[in-house]
C-alpha cells in the first residue's frame, strides 16, 4: 500500500516536483470540492462550433444544454418538461422581449402563436392560421378552408362604423 506524506513547510520553486499537474488545462476531469466563486468574475465560453464543444450542460449527459452558434442563443431541453417558474414572494409578470417578432411553436415547429412587431397576432390550429389582428380589425378562418369565414373591421379612424363579413354575408353596424 502507498503512503502519504504531509508537508507543512516548502523551499524552493517546486520545478522537481512529480506527480502534479504543471497546467490546471493537462486535467482532463477536473472536480469541485464546493460551490463555485466566480470571485465577480464573468465564465465566458466562445462560440459553438460542434455537437458538444463550448456548451454549458445540466443533467445526466445533455438534458439541458445552453449554447451560442456565432449567430443564435439556443436552450435545448432533451428530457421532461422545461419550465420557467416565477413564483417567489416578491415576483411578479414574466416578459418576452423580442426585437421583431415572437413565434411559439409545438410539435417540432408547428406555429401555435405569432406575434409580429408592428403587427398582427395570429393564432393557429394545428399549424393552420385561425384568427388574426390588423390595424383595422380582426379576420377569423372558416373551419375547413383558407377562406375567411368572419371579419369584423373598422375604414374610418373614427371608430364608430364598424364592417362584418362572413362567407359571402355582410352587414354593417354602428357602435355607439
């Protein structure tokens, strides 16, 4: 069996020593032995540029990977749910800014909702657009078709004289 040694006291550069690393990137397992301090330093990571380079990963192997490619920030859950919680005691609403528009999409890239900067909002059933905002109103889509099955919308910036269309019917009405 082996046996160590304590030393309490050193001399000299230490340039003889075997056994330890010279240079902390030479270990290729490093471990923690307590909570990280960044000592208010940043940990940068450069650009994505492979399947398992340059990423930060939680869970057993990849569950959850965070990662920048040069152009996109991208957030891959591979198992369960991911959710964002924001319920503590002093929270409050949760904001999604986008400098243009802000599509959430279900199975695998599917549009459920699409909010388009500076304009509409479209609402979709299985990847089919169902209703829709426009300056001037809103349109719905008939249930088998891509033809408009009900519009109600508004020509004068007055606001009080509003249109109704629905497969090939019209009426207008006053709102007073």
């Amino acid at each position: 069996a082996g046996s160590s040694i304590t030393a309490t006291t050193f001399y000299g550069s230490g340039a003889n020593l075997t056994g330890v690393l010279s240079n902390i990137v030479e270990d290729t397992s490093p471990q923690l032995g307590g909570n990280l301090d960044a000592n208010s330093k940043n940990i940068n990571f450069g650009d994505s540029s492979g399947s398992t380079v340059n990423r930060l990963n939680f869970g057993a192997g990849t569950d959850l990977s965070i990662r920048h490619n040069g152009t996109d920030t991208i957030f891959s859950n591979a198992t369960g749910d991911l959710y964002i919680n924001n319920t503590g005691s002093n929270s409050d609403d949760i904001i999604i800014k986008a400098k243009d528009d802000v599509n959430i999409q279900v199975q695998d890239g599917e549009n459920a909702i699409v909010a388009k900067g500076d304009g509409a909002v479209e609402l979709y059933h299985n990847n089919s657009k169902k209703f829709e905002t426009s300056s001037s109103g809103l349109k719905v889509t008939a249930a088998n078709s891509s033809s408009t099955a009900f519009q109600l919308y508004n020509t004068d910036s007055s606001a009080n004289v509003w249109y109704v269309n629905g497969e090939g019917n019209s009426f207008q009405g006053h709102i007073y």
